[in-house]
C-alpha cells in the first residue's frame, strides 16, 4: 500500500574536513542549563545539549539514517560497517546487520517499510528485508566503481537511485537488482540524489550543478548552479523537496554553508539563503507536514528551521560534526548522528508541533471533542460564549459539536449566528455541513463555497475544504457525489495530499459497506469494504498517525474514529464476504488483517476475531468433510488446512486432515497431524491410531507397533459401548504375530530344511529363517497391517509369507570339489576358497539376489548328506520344492558363453537321473550358460514360454513339449515316464530310482546301499499296486531279482512296448456280426462279467497277483542248429492259441504231449480293465460328480426298451471277444512248487494270438495267478 513519503536525508561521505572549528563561544558551553533563550532580532531560539535519548550501539561515526513509515523503527549505517535496526520506543538494537566490507554511507527505506537498501565506501550495494533484517540477495552488488554517496527509492519502492562519488547516478530495479536503462553521467561527484513525492522527479546534486530528471523520459528538465555558483570549491551538499512538491532545498558546502529555496515552477531561487551554520551542511529533512526544516551542519549543530519565514527556532548541539538528520514520521522529534558514534533523538519544540489550519479551538474542547465527550465540549463552548457573546469562533464550534450529535436545529442556529457576528472560514464550513444535515443541499454547497474566500488560497487549506465539502454532501445522503467529488480531488490534487483523500474515500466507502451489510447487500457490502482497503489510505491502523493535523479535523468535525478505520473496514470486508459466501476470500482478507495487525490492534479486536473464526471453521469443516466423504483429498487437505489456521485446537479436523494426508500419501504431514491430535487429547484411542497409519505408510513399521499398541491400551481404559466395534476390527500383538507364526509354518512345511541367504550368503535353518523373517521389514509391515486388517488377515499374511520365503533352485551337474553342508557351515560362501563348486556357489548366490530372491537351494550343501532321517525327508521332497519354487536356475556348466540352439540338448546335464524331475517339477525355469548368462540371450521371465527352447528340450528328451511345460506328477502314463528315465545315469545306481518318487507322486523309504534292482523294483511294485496300471509290467530283457515281472533295468523301457494293430469300425463291425452269427452271444456276456467283476492286480513284498487269461503251454520245444550263448530260442505250443517263437536266457524242459512234464507253463494275456472299452474318468474328472458306474452287461438299467438294452449289452460284450481275439503281449510263466509263478523273460515281445476268435469258450480260462 501507500505510505505517507518518508522524509529523510543520509549522510555521504564527506569530503576532506576543513580546518578545526574555533571553541564554542559562551552560550553554547555544554556545562551551562540544558535550554538557553537567546536573544534574536525575530524570536528566540531554543537551544539544547541534551537529547531526549541516545542510540549508542555503533564502533564508529554514523553516516546514515532513516526511520520506518511504522514510527516505531529506525535503521542506521556506520563507519564500524554494519547497519542496526533499532526499536524508536525503547532504544534496542532489533537486528545487527553485516554484510558490508567498509563504511556504509547510505540508506535507504521503501515507504511500505518492506525494503532496506544501503551502500558503502566501496561501492557496493545491498538489499535487507524491512521486516527481519536479513540479507536478500546472495552477494552485495558492485554499484559503483567509488563510495556510494547517496540512496533514495522511488515513492512505489519499485527503484533504487545511487549516487556516487563516480560522476553517476544509477538506477536499480527493486525486484531483480538489474541496473535500469544507462547509468546517468552527472559531471560532478554526486553527493545526494532525491525523487520528488510524486516519483515524477529525480533531483541530483553534485559538485558542479543541481539536475533535475523527469523519471519517465530521463531526459534533464533542469539545470542550475546553485550553491556552486560561488566558486568552484563550494559544491551543492544535499536536497530535500518539499511535501507538497513545491519547493526544492539545497544545501551548501564550507564555502557556503547556506540552505537555499527553489521553485519547483520555475527553478529560480525563492528569498536569500538561510544563513546560520559555519560548516559543511551535510543533510537537510522537512517534517511531513512542510511547516520545518532540519539541517545538520560539521559545526556541530543541527538547526531546526520554520519553512515559512526561513528562520532558525532551535539549535540542538552535538560533541562533533553531525553527518546527517531526519524527522520522526509524527514530526515531534529530530533524529540526528555523526562523528560522536551515536544518534541523538531531540524534541521539537511544542509550540512549533504542527497544528490544524482549518479552524482553532482550545485544547480542552479539542480534546473532549476528540474522545467523544461531546457533552463537555458543548459545555466548555457555551461557557465561553456567556462570557464572550462575540465569540464567533466559539458559535462555529459549537455547530460542529451540535452536528456531532445530529441537532441540525441548534447546530445551523449557532452556525448562522457565527457568520452573523463575522464570517469567516470557520463560520461557513458549520453552516454547510448544518445545512447538509437538514438535506439543505443547494444552500449548504453556496455556504462551502464562500468558505474558499477565508483560506488566503492556501493549496492545502483549499484540499481541506475540498474535502470536507464532499463528506457534508454524504451526510445529506448524496453518496455517489460525494464518492465521486472525492477520487476527482484525489485525481486532480499534488500528490502529498492524496493521502487525505484516500483516507476520506476509505472512511466513506465503510459508511456505504455498513449501509449494504444491514440491508443483506453483502456482496456490495464486499465491494465497498474492498475499496476501502484498498484505497491505499493506510497499512495499518498506526499509519493514520502519519497524518495527525488532519486526523484531529476530521475527528473534531465529525466524529469520525479513524483510529480503528483501517480495523472497521478489514472486519467487515472479511464478515461481508462470508456473509457472501465468499469463504476463500474472506479468510484471505483476515489474514491479511492479522498480518498487518501490530498487537494492539490485534487485542483490540479479539472477541470478533474468535467469532469470525469459528465460522469460517464451520464452513471449512463442511466442506472438508464433504470432500472426504467425496475422496477428493486434495480439496479436503485444503479445507482442513484453512481451518487449523482458524483453529489449531480443534482435534476432529486434525484428525481429518491426518487421515485425508495419508491417503495422499503424505506420510510426514499426517504424523505431524496424529502428533497433534495425541496432544491436544492424550487420553483419546485416536491420535495413535492415526499416528500407525501414517508410521506404517511412511514405513516406519517398528515405530507402527508402537503406536499401535499404545491405541489398544487406551481402546481398553475407554467405555467398552464406545469401542466394541474397534475391539472386532483389530487384533492385538500376540494374536497377530501367532496367526502369522502359523502361515509360516505352513509355509515352511514344504520348503527345504536349510536355505542360502542370497544377501548374507550364508546358510540358514529353519529357526534362522523365521528369525530373518522377524527382523524384516516385510515382517514389521505385515504385523502392522494384520494388526488393524483383522477382516482379511489371513490372504495377506499368505502372501507375504509366500513372496518372502518364496526360494530359487539350483538343477545343475555334480562336478569335483562342491561344498558340502560341514564345509560353509557357519561360513559366508564368500569365505570358501573360490575354486571348483564353490565359484557356482557364488555365482548362483549373486544371480539369485540380483533377480531379486533372498533365498536359494542347492543340493550340494543345504543337505545334511550324513543324517540318514534328513536325507530320507530331503529326496522324497525333493520333487515338491522345485514344484513350489518360485524359480529354478538350471546351470549347464558345459555350454559356453553366446551358444547357438543345440547346445541344451547336447549339455551333459540333459543325461543325468536327477534333472528329469528338475525340469518337469518347476512352473518357471531359466537356463544359464557357463558365464551365467541367459541361454540363447533370451531375458523372459521364464524359459518354458520359450517355444525354441522347449522344443530343443522336446527333441533331447523324448518329452513331449506340453509335458515339459505343464507336467502333473502321478500314475497316469507310467510306462510313457518310464521311457523318460530309460536312458539317464545317476552317479549312485538307487538314484534312477528315488529321482523318479516325485515324478509318480510316491513316497518310499530311502535306502541307500539296496542295489539298484531293489530300488527300482519299489517303485514298480508302488506303481502297480496304487494305480493298477500293468503297462510298467510291458518290457524285455533281464528279469529283476525284486520280482520276475519287473526289469533288472530301467533301460528296459527304452524300447516302446506292442501295440496291438488296431482294427477299422467296419473290421470290428464285421467280426462281431460273425460272432453273433455264430451264436457266440451268450458265452461274450458271461466272460464281460467275469473280467469286468476281476480285482485289479495286488502287488507287495515282491508278490504281483495278477489277474488274466492262462493258456496252457502244451509244448516247448528248442530249435536246433541255434549258436546263441546266451539266449536260446523255443518253439512253444498253446491250447487255443496258435504256435509262436520264445527267446529267453532261461533253460527250460522240453516237453510235448507225447513227453509231458510236471512243471506247467502258462501263456497269459494280463488283463487290463481297459479292454471293456469303457470311458476313462480320469480324462473327465470334472465330471466325476456326474458319472454313475456302469453296470454289467447283464444288469444294466439305463433307459430304454427291454430290446435296446439287450442289443446295446450284446454289442459290448462281442466288441470284447473281438478285442481279445487280436494279437496281444503274452508272458510266459512257469509254475514253481508251491503254485507261484515266474515269468519267463524274452529279449523281445512275446506276441500271441487265439485260433478261432469265435471259440469264446477257449478264452473262458481267467485266473488271478501269483507271480515271484
């Protein structure tokens, strides 16, 4: 805003000092009185020693001052190189401030008080906040090439004139500290440089001549030689205008210490110089009113001047030269400073205060006047007119007292009476603003106007009146005239009088706020508060002070308290725009209210402050809630914000904001909220319930637990109606931590005993898990979380005990020297030596981590290979951890860096046992070359998606493509798996067993040291017994010692069993109608029951009771001419079957039906329920809720005629003779002693085949034979 133009002169450097002074003549001896009257041709002078109060702090000479447009501050430069910031009131030093690197010459003040800015001797510059002192820019500014003589801002603050002892004077731009156009080249040393009140005008005075600038065009209006006219050692010393723009005072150098008076019209000298002072004239002020002048001089004299007759009325003497002088901004003081260190406040005599010039009054009315005790004023006027009934003054006054009051009546009788006995100025103004109370508008404007022939066309005298002719018009209602008489005055008038008017425009603009407030105009009311505001009348309420003769008139005339104007119009221009609905709005101009506010009057207007508060609170709360509800946090954050401005004790909306912040994700500021919202209310549940929200978002999960924990106390001291519900949303600690103690354990369950920690490196057990686990920050979160989460505990706590223990697997080759279990033991695998196995360590630690799995496997050294019940556990488990890895590493150890596809499939790592289940058990699996790159450089997460990859797997395997990626262990197919396994090698021989227990889904009992036929021979014997699945009984070669029906050897399998030639649906349909036609129908359905009703094979302790159709070996007879050593080949004949070639290893008797022998041996056909032809439901398990089994042929009740029935049973049944008349694999067995048998093995499938597929009766032999 505006401020009143600050009046102020700094000090410059002065120039070589002249000779001593002589010693002070009598009457100024300092020991003499205090105050001396000395005799003068006009008046006496006041004289004085001893000032008010001295402002001490300084090392050195003062050589800048000015005062702050508040009145309550003064900042000061010194030769010491600091400024002070000092408090007027009680002489403290506010703010030390260094930054300067020599004497600081200048200083100036913007006239909102918000900028300082100073220079020194070395040319340099800085700006300081007006407020705190602090430094704004980041280094001084190098201004000038010399001392920086003086400093002066323009009226808006907006730029910074310098003048220097370098001939120039430079322009500053405020905001950006930017020189402003061309430095301005003076041709002399410039001592001061002032802008006129306006802005309008810049005035230099400089060692040859005074410039005068017009600040728009830049471009010198003026030039004269002033006090250098003298000669040339005499230059011009320092300026000062006028307030009213008017005038221009120069001062001069020893060579002519005189002040001389110039025209502003014109630019000639006005009057003789002002004589007085014997030295250099360092600063001249004038007081904001124009009335007096001071000047401070190197005689050691400040002279305080009367501007209107140029004549000295005070002389105030200091110990040493003074350098500079300024005038307090209510002009009751002088401030002055030099060579003696310090800054002397002096007090300007009483007499010479300036006063009212509209009309007089004596002090006592004035002043009842003044505080409203209008009763008295009357009393004291009308004393004095009983005594004096030619007091005309006295009648005027009165009128205004009777004005003041609203008794138009008597007010217009005493204003005529006045004009009566003498018109005057005084007189006219009562009697139009009388008139103006009686809405006498034409009467009252004649009055006011003849009052202008009683102001000697005195400029201010004429403002004054102006204005007190637009206010009578308002108060006969004439509003919109008045307003606008006003801003045209305010418009047309010098620039040192539109604070007058823009104090009478603010006042009247309240008035009219007040007006549309009481009719619920509140909109207009806001328009006109505004205006109020902003007419630039003031910055504060202290800022009327700047103004005081007209602050009395206005008082004394109407009443008016402009004193809590500013205030007034700040209140109701907030209370106008709530009423508006304006809340923004309001709450910003409260704000600014409060900001501007000093403490009084912030005491002052407490009570309405607090209710202004609580309303907007109100509102603000409202709608913060509303968009909280709304999840519109953003706008809640603001809502709640703006209200704890209002309000910082309110907990709801701390609470609020707290939570609205967290949903942002503003941890910090929602814990500063809960923080808050604890203190206001330590005892509540809620502070720390939001304190572990914001604490765990912010992840800070130890510190949630806490908080936590500390809600759930006072949750328990709280009324258990209040917080029954809260009590069933959470859960405490412990149950917290065993409901995940329990996850983990399920978890772990079927994880390997040991793990590697891919971060630490070392190994872990069970225990070390879970304790890493504990200490984790996953963990922390998760117990925070499962604390407040009780709903949906139990998914979270799965998956994170799921992601946190979830472990990469090694399938890799065995080679020399890997580190077993007792070598990293309590070791880092950084600590083992780094050669053979243990650089895969390493390596495999180091890319597991950089996947970002804290946990691996390696069979190598996470089993402890020494404890059988270990091992036993780890091998039979061993298929469910790579099946519930979250990836498995497969290391081929022999293909290089960079290979081309081929490479996997020619890897040794695709022979070994073990690396069958490795790669059928995982869902993700990535392969790694020699360097522990990706094979084939292929970077997707897993290797299985690879269609060229698998496809290489595929063709190196045997395995189709669809079961290496999706495999499901089990029976199903196990001859088909057993072909996957023929051909791998294990290093120890009961391996090519035990690595196939995972692949079937079997757990068998570990037994190292059992030879490999036992071993195998347990799986098969498994195989058939839990599935009834004979296809693993389909082999050739050597029979196994564990049984007879099963191969000494998985490579058994290698070589694909018989199929059996399939027939055509005409084939088959033909045979069955032979079969029918021959009347075969009744002895096929008696043989479907027989086979369907037949038990499916029992296999244990090595014993197979196999079910099947026997026919009897009737003769064996060797082929001769055989050379075969080992195997010898026999001609064999079968009742029913037709005759067929044995190869065997076995020597068996010869025998025929002319030489029989005792031993029986039997061709068998195994019988396998698959014969039926009956659906398989494990391809459909879906519907197996569905499925009904089938009945026999001969019972079947489906739906359907009697008939139907019968064809569809008969059909089946023959469609089985068919089936069994086709060739099939047979076994030979021979029977032993006790009625066992054993099979016979061949080194090829024994095919055999019925005679007469019609004779069913030959087929009709099923037993369920015992085979060792």
């Amino acid at each position: 805003m505006h401020v009143a133009p600050q009046l102020q002169l700094r000090a410059r450097h002065p120039p070589p000092p002249p000779p001593p002074p002589p010693p002070p003549p009598h009457h100024l001896d300092p020991a003499r009185h205090h105050y001396t009257r000395m005799a003068d041709a006009a008046q006496p002078i006041i004289q004085t020693t001893t000032p008010v109060r001295a402002f001490k702090p300084h090392g050195d000479a003062i050589c800048a001052v000015a005062v702050f447009p508040d009145r309550r501050r003064m900042v000061t430069g010194s030769k010491d190189t600091t400024l002070r910031l000092w408090d007027l009131k009680d002489g403290t030093v506010l703010k030390k401030m260094e930054g300067h690197r020599s004497w600081v010459q200048a200083v100036a003040v913007s006239r909102d008080g918000k900028l300082i800015a100073s220079g020194d001797l070395n040319g340099e510059l800085i700006a300081w906040d007006g407020e705190t002192g602090k430094c704004r820019i980041l280094r001084p500014i190098q201004a000038h090439i010399k001392w920086i003589s003086w400093m002066d801002l323009s009226p808006d603050g907006g730029i910074l004139a310098t003048g220097s002892w370098d001939k120039t004077t430079k322009l500053w731009n405020t905001q950006t500290w930017q020189l402003q156009g061309n430095p301005i080249k003076c041709g002399g040393v410039v001592f001061c440089v002032q802008y006129s009140p306006s802005g309008g005008l810049l005035a230099i005075a400089t060692s040859r001549d005074i410039q005068i600038f017009n600040t728009r065009t830049r471009k010198c209006i003026a030039k004269f030689k002033a006090h250098a006219v003298i000669n040339s050692e005499s230059w011009n010393s320092s300026l000062v205008w006028t307030p009213d723009s008017t005038r221009l005072l120069s001062a001069g150098t020893r060579e002519d210490p005189t002040i001389r008076e110039w025209d502003t019209s014109t630019w000639k000298q006005v009057g003789d110089p002002w004589t007085g002072h014997t030295g250099i004239i360092y600063a001249v002020a004038v007081n904001s009113n124009g009335t007096l002048v001071a000047s401070a001089s190197h005689d050691n004299h400040v002279r305080l001047w009367r501007l209107s007759d140029r004549r000295t009325i005070a002389i105030f003497e200091h110990a040493d030269y003074v350098l500079r002088v300024v005038f307090s901004m209510d002009g009751k003081h002088i401030l002055s400073g030099g060579k003696n260190s310090q800054v002397s406040k002096w007090a300007v005599p009483e007499d010479d205060v300036p006063d009212s010039k509209l009309f007089t009054i004596n002090t006592a009315t004035r002043n009842a006047c003044i505080t409203g005790d209008l009763s008295t004023a009357e009393a004291l006027l009308t004393r004095v007119i009983n005594t004096d009934a030619q007091n005309y003054i006295s009648y005027a006054n009165r009128s205004f007292v009777m004005a003041r009051k609203s008794d138009w009546d008597c007010a217009l009788e005493d204003a005529l009476m006045s004009v009566k006995i003498q018109p005057s100025l005084t007189g006219c103004i009562s009697k139009g603003i009388a008139l103006c109370g009686k809405k006498q508008i034409s009467a009252a404007m004649k009055a006011l106007d003849l009052a202008f022939m009683f102001t000697n066309d005195d400029s201010k005298t004429n403002h004054r009146l102006l204005l007190i002719k637009a206010i009578a018009l308002f108060i006969a209602d004439q509003h919109e005239d008045a307003m606008l008489r006003v801003q045209e005055l305010a418009a047309a008038c010098p620039s040192a009088d539109t604070v007058a008017c823009r104090v009478v425009e603010a006042y009247l603009r309240v008035q009219l706020g007040i007006i549309a407030l009481n009719e619920a105009h509140h909109n207009e009311a806001a328009d006109h508060f505004a205006a109020a505001v902003n007419a630039n009348a003031f910055s504060s309420k202290s800022d009327i002070h700047s103004i005081p003769s007209i602050y009395e008139d206005f008082v004394v005339l109407f009443g008016w308290d402009l004193e809590s104007l500013w205030q007034t119009a700040n209140q109701n221009l907030c209370q106008a725009l709530l009423c508006a609905g304006r809340l923004e709005e309001a709450h910003e101009s409260y704000r600014y209210m409060m900001d501007m506010s000093d403490e009084i009057t912030k005491a002052s207007c407490l009570e309405w402050s607090t209710a202004f508060k609580q309303e907007c609170c109100v509102l603000y709360a409202a709608r913060g809630d509303a968009a909280l509800a709304a999840s519109n946090f953003e706008s809640a954050i603001e809502q709640y914000s703006a209200e704890i401005e209002l309000n910082s004790t309110n907990i709801t909306i701390f609470a609020n904001r707290s939570k609205a912040r967290s949903e942002k994700m503003l941890w910090e500021d929602a814990l500063l909220d809960a923080q808050t919202v604890i203190e206001l209310n330590p005892l509540s549940y809620l502070g720390y319930q939001l304190k572990h929200a914001a604490l765990h978002g912010a992840k800070r999960y130890g510190e949630a637990i806490e908080a936590f924990q500390a809600m759930l106390s006072k949750l328990d001291d709280a009324p258990k109606t209040q917080t029954l519900e809260l009590h069933q949303q959470y859960v405490s600690q412990p149950a917290a931590e065993r409901a995940i103690r329990k996850a983990i354990h399920i978890q772990l369950d079927d994880a390997p005993l040991r793990l590697l920690d891919t971060f630490t490196r070392r190994l872990c057990d069970r225990e070390a898990q879970i304790n890493a686990f504990k200490t984790s920050i996953e963990y922390k979160e998760l117990l925070s979380l499962t604390m407040t989460h009780a709903h949906d505990r139990r998914e979270r706590i799965q998956n994170v005990v799921v992601t946190y223990f979830r472990c990469v697997m090694l399938s890799h080759r065995w080679e020399e020297m890997e580190p077993l279990l007792q070598d990293i033991q309590d070791k880092a695998v950084d600590e083992l030596d780094p050669v053979g196995g243990a650089v895969k360590l390493r390596s495999f630690c180091t890319t597991a981590r950089n996947a970002g799995y804290r946990w691996g496997w390696i069979d190598t050294c996470c089993i402890d290979q020494a404890n059988n019940v270990e091992l036993q556990k780890s091998l039979n488990s061993m298929f469910i951890w790579y099946r519930r890895s979250a990836l498995t590493m497969v290391y081929l150890s022999d293909v290089p860096p960079s290979s081309k596809s081929g490479a996997l499939a020619k890897s040794a790592w695709n022979t070994r046992g073990w690396t069958v289940p490795e790669f059928l058990a995982p869902k993700t699996i990535l392969f790694y070359q020699k360097d522990w790159t990706l094979y084939l450089d292929d970077h997707s997460p897993n290797h299985k998606e690879s269609v060229m990859i698998m496809k290489e797997l595929e063709d190196a395997t045997g395995i189709d493509a669809q079961a290496l990626v999706a495999f499901h262990p089990g029976m199903r197919d196990a001859r088909q798996k057993l072909k996957w396994a023929s051909t791998r090698v294990t290093t120890v021989q009961e391996d090519i067993a035990y690595s196939l227990f995972g692949v079937f889904g079997i757990q068998l009992p570990v037994l190292y040291g059992e030879k490999k036929q036992n071993a195998l021979g347990r799986l098969l014997q498994e195989i058939v017994a839990q599935s009834g699945d004979i296809t693993a009984l389909n082999w050739v070669g050597r029979p196994s010692e564990f049984n007879s029906c099963l191969p000494a050897e998985i490579a058994s399998y290698e070589a694909p069993p018989y199929t059996c030639p399939s027939l055509s649906e005409e084939e088959l349909h033909a045979s069955v109608s032979s079969l029918r036609d021959a009347g075969a129908v009744q002895l096929a359905l008696e043989l479907y029951t027989i086979l369907e009703s037949r038990a499916a094979p029992r296999f244990a302790q090595r014993r197979l009771r196999l079910p099947c159709i026997a026919f009897t070996v009737t003769e064996v007879r060797r082929r001769r001419h055989q050379d075969q050593e080992t195997y010898v080949t026999y001609e064999v004949k079968a009742d029913e079957l037709r005759d067929l070639l044995i190869t065997t290893e076995d020597k068996l008797n010869q025998f025929s039906q002319t030489k029989p022998t005792r031993q029986t041996f039997l061709l068998v056909l195994p019988w396998d329920h698959c014969l039926l032809g009956l659906p398989d439901f494990q391809d459909d398990m879906q519907n197996v809720d569905d499925w009904t089994p089938p009945g026999s042929p001969l019972h079947d009740t489906h739906g359907g005629s009697p008939a139907e029935v019968d064809l569809e049973q008969n059909e089946r049944a023959l469609r089985l003779v068919v089936r069994l008349g086709q060739p099939f694999s047979a076994f030979l067995l021979a029977q032993l002693h006790r009625g066992e048998y054993k099979r016979i093995a061949s080194d090829r499938d024994i095919i055999a085949q019925v005679k007469d597929t019609t004779s069913v009766h030959d087929m009709m032999d099923v037993r369920t034979l015992e085979i060792l």
